[in-house]
C-alpha cells in the first residue's frame, strides 16, 4: 500500500496536496476575567517531553543511574597514557556528540579511498578509508596517500533515542525495501554484523547505516574515533598502514586499553537518551505538505518498538519518530563516493530529521551550515535535486512550484541543482514551502519553548499567558501550538500544570501564599504588568523564606557534620518529617542544595536514584538559623517517613563553602506534591584527615551494595552503603568483604587505586599508609568475546 494511503487512513493527511491557505492570527489581549478557560485541571497534567539531551521517560531507579554513569564516561577524557591514539579524531565521545551532549555536532572527519572501474578500494593496507587527524606524537600522523583519487568528509550524527531505534525489529525496517512506498525510491537495507553476538542484523546507525547496536557502534566509535582498544576491537589503527611509521613506533599502551565495563555503560548513556521532541506532536499542514510531495518516502514519520518482555519499560512498545527509513539510498552526485560493507559509493543512509531544528551544519560532509533555519532547510533540499538521486523528483516539487525568484540559500557547491522558477506538477508555492519549514522546525521544539532556545523559563511562560487569551481556537499552524500540550485548542489550566513540569526555572513564592508566582498570574490572583513573571504586588529584592524551617541532618549524631575533602564518595543527609511535614512527599526534580542565606549563589542537586523514603529520625524541634546547626542525637525511628538524599562530596565542596575546619550552614529547598514550599537547614564541617591518620574510599557499581568493613573505624562506623569513606590510623590492617550477590548481579573483582584484583576474590586487605580508593564491580550480564578477523576501519560517524 503506498505511504500516502497509509498516512491518509491513520488520520495524518486528510485532503490532496494544493492551494493550501495558512492563517496564523496575532495574539489578542483580553483581561484576566474573560479567560474563565483559566482554571486548575480535575486530572492528572499530561507529562512534558524530555528536552535533548535528558533521559528518557520512565527509567526506573537503576536505570537512571547507568544512565548518569555512561554519561560521565561519554564525556571522559582521555590521555596518552590511558590508551589515547596513536591516532585519533577527538579525545572524548562527547567532544564531537557536542550539540547537546549524546546530539550531533560539528566536528568532521575524513574518508578517503581509489575509486576506478574495477570499484571501490578502502587502501586499508595505507590506513584507510578512515584517516584520523590527530595523533599522540607529530611522528604517527597520518596522510592520505597517493593513490587516493576520493576524499571526503563525515559531520558527526546524534544518537538521541538510540534505545529506542535499536529495539526496532529488523523485520519492520526490511519491510520498505522489499516494499518500497513509491516506484521513485527503493531504498537497501544493509546486513551486518554485531560484535556482541557475532550475528547479522539489519544496520541502523551512521551515516552508511553500518552498526546495527550501541555496543558495535561504541565499540567501533572508541576504536577508530578515539583510539581506544577493548575487547570487541582489541588492535589499535596503524598509522598509514604499511607505509611508516610502525605501529609499534606509536602504540605506547598495551592493548585492549579498556574493558568491556567502559563499552557497556557508553551503551547504556545511549541507549536510555530520549528521542528529540516534536511540537506540536501532529496535525501540521506542513506535514501533510510533506508527505503528499513524497517526503515521506524516505523519510518514514514513525516505527514501534516492540511489545516483547525483555525490553525495559521506558523502550517496550514506544513510537519514535525519527523520520526516516534506516534504509540507503541512492543520492547520485550528492554522495560521498565512499563504499562501506553494502552500502555503495553512491548510497547514503536517509538522514534522520528528528532534532533537525537545531542542526548545524546539515548533509553528510557539512556542506550545508550557518544562516537561518529556513536558509539550511531549503539548502538541504536543493541537494537532494543533484543528477542521478532518487530523491529529485520530491524536492524539485518543494522547489520547483510557483517562485517568485531563486533565494541565495538554493545555490549549494557540489548539490548538482539548479534553480528555475516556474511551475512543476504537483509543486508547492511560497505559502506552502513556508509550511513545510514550519514543520521542520517543530523537530526538535520542546512543549512550551516559544523562543526556540531549549529551555523553558518565564518569558515563555508570559508568551503562555498571552496565549491563552486569544479568541480564536489554537490549530497546529498556530504560533501558540507549542503551548497547547493536549492540541485541545485551547490553551488552559491543564496545559499550566504540565507548564510548571517543564519549567526550568525557579517556582517561587514572593508573596507567600501557598501558591507559586506563576500560578497567581495565570489563574488570576495576581496582575504582573512588566511581564517578569512576579506579582505586582511583591517588593523587589530576593523573595522570602516562607513557612517553618525544617530538619535537614547531614550525618546522624554528628555536629556539625564532618566532610572529608579528599573523599570521591558522596554524602547523605537526611529531611526529617513529622507530624506535620511530609517529608516523603517532597517532589524530587525540586530540591536543590545552597549554603543558607546565598540565594543567588549556586545549587546543587541530590544524585539521581538516590532519593529514598525512609524512617531514621526524630523530628529536632526548633529552627535553624544560618550560621547554627541541627544538633540532633535521635536516630531512633519514630514512625513518620523522613527523605534519605545522596549528593557527590566534589559538588558539595563545589559550593564555596569556606575554608578548612571552618562551619558553614547549608540549605535545602523544594517543594511538596501539594504545592508548598519549604527549606531545612543543617551545618557541615570541612575535616581534612589529621596527622597519622588516612582514608580508606569504598565505591560499589550496584546501588545500595553493603560492604563489611574490618576492623571498627575511628568514627566507629563500619559498614556503609554504595559510597563511603572511612578514616584509619596509618597502619592499620583494613579487611573489606563484598556480598556475593547484589540486586541479582554476581560480583566480579575489587580495583585498589585503579588497580584491579583478581577475578572472584570477596575480601581484599589493605594497610592504610595513604589514602586509598577501593571500588567493587559486579557482572551485569554474561557476554561472550567473539573472535574477530582483522578488518577495515568500520564507519562510526
């Protein structure tokens, strides 16, 4: 059945491309008191899309936090000494996924090989097709030889929703090339293997669609991008291949220079990414523009994920939109003339358009760059009209239909198209383009973002607010779409409180009615006439401190609470509840951690995953002022629910909180699931490790993972959870003891200052004589290491 149909009978395109009339009315004004559309919703808000960049929805607590430690690795930098080259393109991941972190990004890399009669030669003996542009040594740099007669270049691709679109069935993406939805395309699916399993499947990632998983294509990426062995590709690049230097002149780090740990939790940063958002979610005349032209041949709206057990929750049985086929396809003179694997020296992968709004520069070699949007978009479909591409016939219907003039933006070096106005069959005119650029741009727009600029802070909420006063229903051509969350066409309390999920900045309370600032304006209660998103009615300075402060206990039994600078660990405080604080319902996405009374100082924010509800305090009766502590000595249960929280001691320390031995009070702010908002305040004490005493930090890669500590410690605290530290007096004779099991995983060795012990030993000792970091990995899964024959550098941009 051909797309169009398809797409017509689910509701996406409702009439034949024509003279389609887009009407976008001005926002008109009217007074609080004629919008009674303004009122709180009786259900549940509807949930935001993540912005780019951000996890996805619905990870549970584990989850979350491989995300926050493969994130941590996709932006580790390395060195020489760690592994780095000899050559090498970037040295981290997110040097070149920069735009956000896990995005696409502008940095460029070269291929380069001898095309002639006979096909296409990679010159993998002189280092090739991949020539890196760095090197750890000006000796080992590499250069294209001779005997290349193509060279091209490769802008780096985003990976955001790579979960999701690793879980698509091969089945379902083989489909549109057996079945191709138009006769002017016929797109291939490339077979390759995956180095996990040693099994082929159908390719979806890179620009010649050559990895079919994130572990081939992180281990591939570190490899080839970085220079960084494993086990999956355990041979480093040889600069110029036979040609000098030697490999061996240049490898100056016994291979593999990291474990399979590392791949794995780059997989697990990409694989829990979320998809680029998309607003409005549907119903754009642009889309329908876009599809009816044929757009959409190529670049199909949407796959499923499938509904199978094994898939986490946050990716079983999801739709991601990514707008394209995963198939290549033949774009003539507008290839790069590089053969890898199946795909041809012509062909390319259908670029996906998910996030296209912020991408920059666009085509595969980044031919397209700089200027508006509309000025890259219509450059970037010119160059589908070069000689010999299949996809011609759809952009000359974009570009081709009633033009006023040809725009600067049409002329591309090397797109093979030249621009003629006049009619073409079935073209569009400049009132339709414009709805197609429209379209485009919503890809990549979060809900409530008017100004664009991913972030959802107060002049988008007064843009919502004028928004919803308008008199005329909100299509999704609409300027104001972005703020109708439910496409109900109207912009309403329902859509303020998914408003307030996605809000970046501070909810505050400057009059101290319960209420947030925001909400008294947009229900009416305050008026705010200079639009900065506070009452009229509040003083100007910083707002006040509203409601009782509460118990915030930084370490049982201590006061202050003592922090050892020289710790990796992390530190846990405790929000104490009682009869008439409910401690448990504090919203997480809420708290932030300052020193008391530097309001406009920095904050930070409790660890991800480690939020837990539990009873460990008595409720310490009175309030803190800045500068006074929360001497609180009972740790006795009294039945009421108080909050456990985890912040890094570097984040911590991060805050300026003076000099060593010195006392600073901290405060904890946030909101409750009603509403409210209050603070808790507690003092903390910077105590370096005094003379002939050392630590000893203990880190485990499974949350909450108890770890028995021998003998007692000077503070007499033993054992701890996840991440701790433990101070000893030098000499002492340390014996720590890891649990067999933990959270189903079977643990697997202990590291020692970055050296690691042998594989199944549970207790290692240690004599403190300096301060030392102990960490404890346990196996996820059982991964056999396949064999695999020496190949030519594999496409991993």
């Amino acid at each position: 059945m051909h797309l169009r149909r398809i797409l017509r009978q689910a509701g996406l395109v409702g009439f034949c491309c024509g003279a389609l009339m887009i009407s976008i009315p001005s926002l008109v004004s009217k007074s609080s008191a004629e919008a009674p559309r303004r009122t709180m919703s009786s259900g549940d808000p509807m949930i935001p899309q993540q912005r780019m960049g951000a996890p996805l929805l619905g990870l549970t607590a584990e989850q979350l936090e491989r995300f926050f430690v493969g994130r941590e690795q996709f932006e580790r930098v390395f060195t020489a000494d760690e592994g780095l080259g000899p050559v090498f393109n970037n040295d981290s991941c997110g040097g070149c996924h920069s735009n956000p972190l896990g995005g696409p990004g502008s940095v460029t890399v070269t291929r380069a090989g001898r095309l002639d009669k006979g096909g296409f030669d990679p010159l993998t003996e002189l280092g090739g097709s991949l020539f890196q542009e760095s090197a750890i040594d000006d000796a080992c740099l590499e250069v294209i030889p001779d005997e290349a007669n193509v060279v091209a270049f490769r802008v780096t691709n985003g990976m955001m929703g790579y979960g999701l679109v690793e879980a698509i069935p091969d089945a379902d993406i083989q489909f549109w090339a057996d079945y191709p939805p138009s006769p002017e395309v016929s797109g291939k699916a490339v077979i390759v293997g995956a180095v996990e399993d040693d099994l082929d499947h159908v390719g979806r990632f890179g620009w010649k669609a050559h990895a079919p998983s994130m572990i081939t294509f992180s281990a591939g990426a570190s490899k080839n991008e970085m220079g960084i062995t494993n086990p999956f590709k355990p041979t480093d690049n040889d600069p110029n291949g036979i040609n000098p230097p030697e490999l061996a002149d240049c490898d100056t780090v016994a291979d593999p220079e990291i474990g399979v740990e590392f791949i794995e939790q780059l997989a697990d940063f990409q694989r829990f990414l979320t998809a680029a958002p998309q607003t409005p979610k549907s119903g754009m005349t642009g889309e329908v523009l876009f599809v009816s032209i044929g757009c959409a041949d190529c670049h199909i709206p949407a796959f499923m994920t499938p509904d199978d057990p094994g898939l986490e929750d946050a990716i079983r049985n999801k739709e991601i939109r990514q707008y394209t086929d995963y198939l290549v396809h033949d774009v003539g003179l507008a290839a790069d003339f590089i053969e890898a694997g199946d795909a041809g020296v012509r062909e390319l992968k259908t670029a996906p358009l998910a996030g296209i709004r912020t991408r920059d520069p666009m085509w595969h070699d980044g031919r397209v760059a700089a200027g508006s949007f509309e000025d890259r978009m219509r450059a970037a479909i010119a160059c589908h009209c070069a000689l010999l591409s299949e996809a011609g016939a759809s952009a000359e219907r974009f570009l081709s239909g009633t033009m006023a003039e040809c725009p600067d933006s049409l002329t591309v070096p090397g797109s093979g198209f030249q621009c003629a106005p006049g009619e073409v069959e079935g073209g569009l005119n400049d009132q339709q383009r414009a709805a197609v650029i429209a379209f485009l741009d919503s890809l990549g727009r979060r809900e409530f973002d008017a100004d664009g600029e991913n972030g959802v802070l107060v002049d988008d909420f007064t843009n919502m607010f004028l928004c919803s006063m308008i008199d005329v229903p909100i299509t999704p051509d609409h300027e104001c779409a972005v703020h109708d969350i439910d496409q109900n066409g109207i912009i309403d309390g329902s859509d303020f409180e998914s408003f307030l999920l996605a809000f970046d900045g501070e909810l505050l309370d400057c009059n101290c009615n319960g209420t947030n600032d925001l909400a008294d304006i947009f229900f009416g209660q305050s008026s705010d006439g200079d639009g900065d998103g506070v009452p009229d009615e509040c003083p100007p300075g910083d707002p006040p401190v509203c409601g009782q402060v509460r118990t915030l206990v930084i370490k049982q039994g201590a006061c202050p609470a003592p922090v050892n600078p020289n710790g990796n660990g992390v530190v846990p405080m405790v929000l104490v509840g009682d009869v008439d604080f409910a401690a448990d319902t504090a919203v997480p996405g809420s708290l932030e951690l300052r020193v008391c009374g530097d309001a406009g100082g920095p904050s930070i924010a409790p660890l991800a995953g480690h939020i837990k509800v539990k009873d460990l305090n008595h409720p310490f009766e009175g309030d803190v002022e800045c500068g006074g502590c929360a001497c609180n000595g009972d740790q006795s249960s009294d039945g009421i629910a108080d909050l456990e929280l985890k912040f890094r001691t570097s984040d911590l320390l991060a805050l300026g909180l003076g000099a060593e031995s010195g006392v600073t009070t901290v405060e904890l702010s946030g909101e409750l699931a009603d509403g409210s908002s209050f603070t808790a305040r507690d003092c903390l004490v910077i105590v370096p490790p005094s003379a002939g005493q050392n630590n000893l930090y203990f880190e485990a890669n499974v949350i909450d993972t108890l770890i028995e500590v021998t003998p007692l410690d000077l503070e007499v605290d033993a054992d701890g959870f996840t991440a701790f530290a433990r101070s000893y007096v030098n000499g002492t004779q340390v014996t720590v003891t890891a649990p067999l099991l933990s959270e189903g995983r079977r643990f697997l060795r202990w590291s020692i200052d970055g050296v690691l012990r042998p594989v199944g030993l549970r207790s290692v000792e240690v004599t403190v004589g300096q301060s030392e970091s102990l960490k404890l990995f346990y196996q996820r899964r059982a991964r056999a290491l396949p064999d695999r024959p020496t190949e030519s550098q594999g496409d991993m941009e």
